[in-house]
C-alpha cells in the first residue's frame, strides 16, 4: 500500500475507521476476516472427528464430545460460513462495483448486518467454549427441546441474532439492485452474479424468519416447557422438522445460487465468450429459489410424515433438479468456440462443475423415494450435500476469491501456486467424499462415533483426503495473505475481464467510481477478444 | 471389500435395481459432461488454432432439447422410486406383528405371544413381518441395510415397516436418527430362522406351566375391562373386531381411517373422536396404562378379530 493513490485501503488506518466503516468494501474485507475464522474453527473440528473415525472403535474422544464436534462443525459451517460467505464478502464488495453505484442503499445497516453476525457467532462459539452443544445441526425436537443437557438456548440464540443479519443483508442487497443501477444498466445487462445476489436475497428475506421463529420456539419449550414440539405436552415433533426444513431446505440454495452466479462469471471471462443462453440462466436461478420452497419435505420421507406428502415432495425435487441441469449445460457450452485459458480462478470454475454435477446427479438417488429410505441419515447423505457445498459452494467461493482479490486486494497472488493448491483441492475433496457414498449404501448411519469394523477401510480414505483437503484450503490462506502486503501490482484489470467492476481502479476508490459510469453494452462483452 | 450391504429381502432387491439404474444414468451424465468439457477445453485452449467464427450466443432447440430429456428420464425415475415406496408403505394383512420399543439406547423388540428381547429380532424366512414401532423418549430410527428399509420411531405415535426376508441369517440394524449420546450403540441384528425353526424358537420363551395365554395385549384387554363394552353384539361401545384399516364414521359426520393412532387416541381421550351411534361414555384410560402396555394393546387391537391374534399360526 505504498502507492500515492487514494483508494479504499488506504483512507483511514485506525481500529476506528475499519470497525465504523460505512464503505461496503470495508465491511466486505471484515466479513472475510470473519468468515476465513469461522470456516477455519468449522474445519478443525471435521479435522478432529475424521481422526476420530480413523479407528472403528473411536478411541480419540469420549462419545459426547464426538457428538459436540460435529454439531460445532455443522453449525459453523452451515450458519457461520457457507449461508454468509459468498453474498457477504464477494456480495457486498461487488454489487455495487458491478451496477457501478457508489455503495449499498443502506451503508449503516450494512454495517449493522455485521455486528449482527459477530455477536451471533459469538453468542454460538460461546455456548461451545462453555461446553457446548450435543443436538446436530438440525436441532431435532425432541432431543434439542427436552432430552439434551448441552448449552441448546444459547446456541440458538446465536442462530437466531445471525438470521436478522441475512435479512438486513437481503433487503440491502434487494434495495441497491432495484434503486442504484448505472444508467443504461437495464435488467438484461446485469452479470449473472448481481441476479444471483438478488435471487438469493429474496431466499434470505422469505425463509430466514421461519427459521428464527422455529429455534425461538425450541428455546421456549427448552425455558418454559411449552407444549410445542414435546409430546409428552401435547406438542407434535414432526411440526419442528417442517418448520427447520422450510428454511433449511432453501438454505441450501441460499449457499448454491450465489455460488453459480460467481462460476457465470468466471467461465465466460477466461473463455472469452458471452455467457451461452445467459437468458436461460437467469430464469433457472428463479426457477430455483422459486421451487427451493417446496421441496423441504424430501428431507422427511421416513420422518412419519403421510405417503402422500412423500409422493409430491419427491416430484417437486425432480423438477427442480431441471434449472440446475440447464445451467451446467450452459456452462458447458460457454467453453464451445471459446478462448480458453486456465488460470487459478478457472481452475476451480472447471472443477465447481465436475464436483456440483456430480452431487446433482446422487441428488436423484435421495429424490427417488424407494432408494431415499435405503440410504437417508447414512453417509450417503453426507457425501451428496458436501459434494454440493464443498465441492460446490467452497470451490466457487475460493474461485471468487482468487478472481476478484486482485480488485480487492489490487495485488497478484503466484497463480502457479493456485493452481497447484486448486488441484490439491479437487484431489483431496474426491478422496475424502467418494469413499462416503460407498459406505452409505453399505449402511453406515451418520453421526456415529464408532463403528462397525467392516466400514472401516472407506473411513480411512476420507481421513487421508480430508489431510490433503486441509493443507490445500491453508495454501490460499497463506499465498493470499502474503500477498496482500508483499505481491506484485495487479492493475486494474489483470484478466481483460467485462463488467464494471474492471471499469475502476484497483483497488477501488473510496466512492468506487472516478465519473458516474454509462452502460451501453450487453453484458459479457468478449466476442472475439483476446486477453488484455 | 463390499461395495453393497448383503441383501436380505424382497424388496431389497428392486430398491438395488433402481440404484443401479441410478448409477449408470449417473454415470453416463457425468462422462458425457466431463468428455465435453475435456473436449472443449482442449480444442479451444487458447493458442490451439480452432474455428471460432461466429459463436453462438443462444440456441432455443438446444435448449429445450436438454430440459425435455432429462425431465422425461427423470420422470420414469420418479415413478419407479414411488412404486418401491408405496409397495414399502403397504403391509400384506397377513403379516406377522411385532411391537419394537426404541428408547436411549436400546430397542426391545416383543413378538405377539409375549417373547421379547433387547437389541434383537427374530423373524422367519419368507413370511412378511410388520413391525408397530413407537419411542419412549426422542425420535430414533429403525434401520436394516440388509432389508434396504428404514423408518423413524416416534414417542407418542406408531410407525410400521414390514420385510419378507429371503435369507437365512443374521443382518446389522441401526439407529439412524440422531438420539443423543449412546446413538451410535444402539445397534442390533435380525435373525431370520426357517419357519419352522422359528415356531421352535418362539415357543421356547414361554415359561414351561405358565397359562397358555401369553399375548400381552389380549391379556390386558380382558384385564382392563375393555371386552364388557366392546362386545360383538349389543355393547355400550363399538364393536372392535377387525377395526384396524377399517373407515369409521364419526358423530359429527365426519370419517377417519383406524390406524394406530386413532386405536391410541381413542384409548387414552376416548372423547376426542365419537363414533356414530354411541354415546360419550368411555373413561379416559390416561395414565392407567404404562407406555409399553399402551403400545400393547395397540396391537392387540390391530389383530383383533382377524384370525391372527393367536400367535404364532401353525
């Protein structure tokens, strides 16, 4: 940060001016900061219970710390990285740079969005430096509202104060998109990355409070033995399934959709060529949010809950396994006729897409309700939803990361490096995940903290992976971070990408643009370009 | 190496059937999205010398072509899997009945004659069984690889999962809903003996001079008074014989179905539903039976005047 130029980075270096921030960059750089922490807190304990399961006969740990790690895991995972990740760092940094307004709509309650989400992971990790908790992820009634003697109220709290930061995010993000575009920016020129945004917002804005009203009422119970979810008082255990499953489910696209916005932009810039059937991604991302709310039975198809139910939640599932089909093949056909080079960024682009097809297509066989009884709460299950959002959400999250840092950050990583440590990835992640469809459909029960000695060799590939996965996630950590200080200058626009983002300077000034941008162009502007 | 669990009944055979059309779907997709991505990213390279003239930035055909085909592949998929669970929801009425307990962490399983055991089932080869299945505690799951079959166990509501097993044998069953701290040990196996071997084992759990009635469920029937009014003819209350799966209308004009909840419902809050024609008279059986023997009756009920509730048959 030597250079003379004012920029974002620059303009203010005490505690003060980052921790009062109003400028979107700044609160995206702590969302990083924070993110980067949490996954890293989420990861070692999968680094402890994969140990663990190195052995059948779970030596390492007692069982109910097993049981406390991959609750830890799940939670900070899910609520603390993947949900915040994309929309929160890249989101915040890049919406407003790609409609080429000035900030979000809401500077302050951007930064209150942030706040909310620290004291909800501190309220989280709280309740686990205390002791923490024992009940899953999913807090399933009745255990989590009467059976459990772990630190369940806290917890949720914490859940619970992070949700109103998505919904403040959302409206932002809805807000900014709808009142701030550039003139000539007009709904057909958005990059996919900004409908992605949008999509997902509304996901955040509709689904979170169903979830905050359903941990609020698994505290209630916990507090003052209301009668909701205990049957032992009348209440009805399945109704917290639905109501977690209302919001969970969507969930899972509120952590893909903004994923697949970042891989629409990746895959047309170092191809150099518009984004194949851009007008059909745009709808299959609605399609998606739009069919993401009706389908959270099919976490419930041996639940107890009525056949019936079970016959339409399973077809719903499969149509909207329709969208996401489009977009994989529109991916694919953005390389046809294309220029294509292999950066780091690309890298993960070419991966996200073997690695999401793949947990798409094993998607089916949890769809398909006679092979969904065989094969659900098994590791089956667990080795589909993490070729999804690790394979998917992580890789799309760390190709932004490596796509944009040169914007942010406005210095160059060593892209033979990245690429090494995106291979490291891909390799490690397959090792650690394959092994588990196998030994799920053998029938081993997730979340057990031994096991019978005949699953043991798949849970030895897993661990071994999950080694390798482990030392290619801290390579970026370590080559980005050094080269945030010590790299070589980026320019402004190292990749000849389109969008306005590259318009500016790197990195950004502090109201982001010189002059008020002007669109004239359709979005994905390559044909016939050559790399700047 | 396995590479599937050892396969134990009918129905395990169609669901490996579906899996492995499954897989191959799967894996036909898959090469055919990889090998063109290889394609492309080979051919396209930058610095390859390929055509490039005139990229086309849309194609409806295209398209349409890759929605309409996997959603029609997709929808046979659909009706193949809704066919298995179906099949997998429906008990033939002459199957066998055992009442499985769950509790942290444990499972006692009790056939119809009265002989129960913890963490252990045994079952005959080729002859259905059901099981009434319902938790004292939090929901837990009852999972048989070997069968393909699972189904979660609920406090205070009955889940049903029957098999015919086709081997002889003894196969794993897991919990495998989440339960708490001991989930991991609540694991069991399924015996399937030959028919006859089966009877012989059955008998064997009777005490030698005990009365020859030993079906838990009849026993309380009689005990608890319920036959004084629930007389085949001219009773203060409805007849039960062969009530279960029967359609019942209501005072209020409406109809349920008598399944397993309903048969408890009208045990413990006998006024919650009144059968047409009969007056609001019955007691409240609320806490004068203990969980176990709630789900006892239960299955009495279920077998109730229909030839069955005389375990085992010859």
């Amino acid at each position: 940060m030597s250079d003379a130029r004012a920029h974002y980075l620059n303009a203010g270096h005490s505690m003060r001016s980052w921790l009062l921030t109003k400028d979107h960059k700044r609160i995206a750089l702590l969302y990083l900061a924070s993110v980067t922490a949490l996954f890293f807190v989420g990861g070692s304990a999968a680094v402890m219970f994969r140990l663990q399961l190195l052995t059948p006969h779970g030596h390492l740990v007692l069982p109910e710390t097993y049981n406390k790690l991959f609750t830890l895991h799940g939670i900070v995972m899910v609520f603390f990285f993947l949900v915040p990740a994309v929309p929160t760092v890249l989101g915040n940094f890049l919406i407003p740079l790609m409609i080429g307004a000035k900030d979000l709509a809401f500077p302050r309650i951007n930064l209150l969005s942030w706040y909310l989400f620290i004291a909800g992971a501190a309220l989280a990790l709280g309740a686990t430096l205390y002791g923490g908790v024992d009940t899953g992820w999913t807090f399933y009634t009745p255990y989590s509202s009467v059976f459990s003697n772990t630190y369940v109220v806290a917890t949720v709290m914490g859940i619970f104060v992070a949700g109103f930061s998505s919904i403040l995010t959302g409206l932002n993000f809805i807000v900014t998109i709808h009142k701030m575009r550039a003139p000539g920016l007009r709904w057909f020129r958005l990059p996919l990355f900004v409908w992605a945004i949008y999509a997902t917002s509304f996901m955040f804005v509709l689904a979170t409070p169903v979830l905050a009203m359903a941990l609020l009422l698994v505290g209630l119970e916990r507090v003052l033995h209301l009668g909701i979810f205990n049957p032992a008082l009348g209440g009805d255990p399945l109704l917290f399934q639905h109501f977690f499953w209302f919001y969970s489910h969507p969930a899972v696209y509120i952590m893909v959709l903004p994923a697949m916005g970042v891989i629409s932009e990746l895959i047309p810039c170092f191809s150099r060529r518009r984004l194949f059937g851009y007008e059909f991604v745009v709808m299959a991302t609605f399609g998606i949010a739009f069919l993401g709310f009706l389908v959270w039975g099919h976490h419930m198809f041996v639940s107890g809950q009525s056949a019936f139910a079970g016959l339409v939640f399973s077809f719903l599932s499969f149509v909207v396994a329709v969208p996401s089909a489009i977009k994989v093949f529109n991916w694919t056909a953005t390389l046809y006729k294309g220029r294509i080079r292999f950066h780091t960024p690309m890298l993960y682009a070419l991966g996200f897409i073997g690695l999401f097809t793949i947990g798409g297509l094993t998607g089916l066989f949890l769809a398909t309700l006679g092979v969904d009884v065989h094969v659900h709460d098994t590791y089956f299950v667990i080795a589909h939803f993490h070729y999804i959002m690790v394979g998917g959400s992580v890789m799309a999250y760390l190709g932004g990361i490596h796509y944009w840092w040169p914007k942010i950050s406005g210095k160059m990583y060593p892209d033979a490096l990245g690429r090494w440590a995106a291979v490291l990835i891909f390799v490690g992640f397959n090792l650690t995940f394959f092994p588990q469809f196998i030994v799920g459909y053998l029938g081993m029960p997730r979340r057990f903290y031994m096991y019978p000695p005949e699953f043991q060799v798949y849970n030895v590939f897993s661990t071994a992976g999950a080694s390798i996965l482990a030392l290619g996630y801290l390579l970026p950590l370590g080559y980005l971070l050094w080269s945030f200080w010590y790299g070589p200058d980026a320019g402004d626009n190292p990749w000849g990408a389109s969008g306005l983002e590259w318009k500016t300077s790197s990195p950004p000034p502090v109201r982001n643009f010189e002059t008020k941008p002007v669109v004239d162009e359709e979005p994905y502007d390559y044909e016939g370009g050559r790399y700047g | 190496m396995r590479f599937v669990p050892p396969l134990a009944s009918v129905i395990g055979s169609q669901v490996d059937g579906l899996f492995w059309f499954l897989c191959g779907l799967s894996a036909f997709f898959a090469a055919l999205i990889a090998g063109t991505i290889l394609f492309f990213c080979i051919r396209y390279r930058e610095g390859a010398d390929a055509d490039r003239s005139h990229p086309p930035p849309r194609n409806l055909p295209l398209e349409l072509t890759w929605i309409a085909i996997p959603f029609a592949i997709m929808l046979g998929v659909y009706w193949r899997g809704a066919q298995l669970f179906l099949r997998e929801r429906k008990p033939p009425p002459d199957a066998q009945q055992v009442l499985v307990v769950a509790k942290q962490w444990m499972w006692k399983t009790q056939q119809s004659n009265g002989r129960a055991e913890i963490n252990e089932l045994h079952v005959p080869l080729g002859r259905p069984t059901k099981l009434l299945m319902t938790s004292q505690d939090v929901i837990h799951s009852f999972f048989v690889p070997a069968f393909r079959l699972k189904q979660d166990v609920l406090p205070d509501r009955y889940t049903t999962l029957w098999f015919t097993p086709t081997r002889v044998g003894e196969f794993r069953f897991f919990c495998s809903q989440y339960c708490g701290m001991g989930h991991a040990s609540m694991i069991g196996r399924v015996v399937v003996m030959r028919p006859k071997d089966f009877e012989k084992w059955l008998a064997s759990g009777r005490t030698p001079g005990a009365p020859q009635e030993q079906d838990p469920g009849r026993i309380l029937f009689r005990r608890k008074g319920c036959v004084a009014c629930h007389r085949k003819v001219d009773g203060q209350g409805p007849p039960l014989e062969g009530i279960f799966g029967k359609t019942v209308l209501l005072s209020d004009g409406r109809t349920i179905v008598a399944d397993e909840d309903y048969l408890l419902e009208s045990i413990l809050y006998p006024a919650a539903k009144i059968v047409a024609g009969y007056p609001n008279i019955m007691p409240s059986y609320k806490g004068q039976l203990t969980p176990e023997e709630e789900s006892q009756l239960v299955s009495y009920l279920e077998r109730y005047g229909t030839g069955r509730q005389k375990e085992p048959r010859p």
